[in-house]
C-alpha cells in the first residue's frame, strides 16, 4: 500500500505542474495578442476614447464660441441699421427736394 499513496503524490504534482505551465503559457499568449492588437491599433491610427472625448469638447466649445460671436455680430448689424436709419432720417430734410430748413429756394 505504501506504493499507492507515493503514486497518487506523484501525479498530483505532475498534475499541478502542468496546471502551473499552462497558466504561464496562457499568460503568455494574452500578453502576445495584446502587443498585436495595440500593434495593429497603432497602424491603422485610431484614437483612443478619451483622446475622442477631448477633442468633442474642444469642437462643442468652438461651436459655442461660434454661435455667441455670430449673435454678437448679428446685434452689431442690427444697431449699424439702426444709426444709418437715424443718419438717412437727418439727412432726409436737407436733401434737395426735401423740404428742410437747409433748402435754397
């Protein structure tokens, strides 16, 4: 009986030693299809998500940027209308014809 147990032993450990080499070989074969998916990932030049997130911030804050400057402009239209209805108006009596205390008869 003596052999029995010494056998059994001895296929626990090869057991478990293979258990251990294939672990290694599984790790070792994840690092290897990380290294060519980034690999690959690097040559087709695609950006990462957070690079992503970053430069659609910039866009939204550019086109908000935008937007408010096209107000602003739009404003500064509506006042030049303004003043130049303002200014026709004034001139407008002392063109000729217009009737105006600036008229020579």
């Amino acid at each position: 009986m003596a052999e029995r147990p010494r056998f059994f032993n001895d296929l626990a450990g090869v057991a478990g030693g293979a258990m251990s080499a294939l672990t290694g070989l599984r790790d070792e074969a994840e690092s290897v299809a990380r290294a060519r998916i980034e690999d690959a990932i690097r040559k087709l030049d695609l950006v990462k998500r957070d690079e992503l997130d970053t430069v659609r911030d910039l866009a939204a804050n550019a086109r908000a940027g935008q937007e408010a400057a096209e107000a602003k402009l739009e404003e500064v239209f509506a006042r030049l209308a303004a003043l130049e209805a303002k200014l026709a108006a004034l001139e407008a009596p002392n063109a000729p014809g217009g009737g105006g205390p600036g008229m020579i008869v």
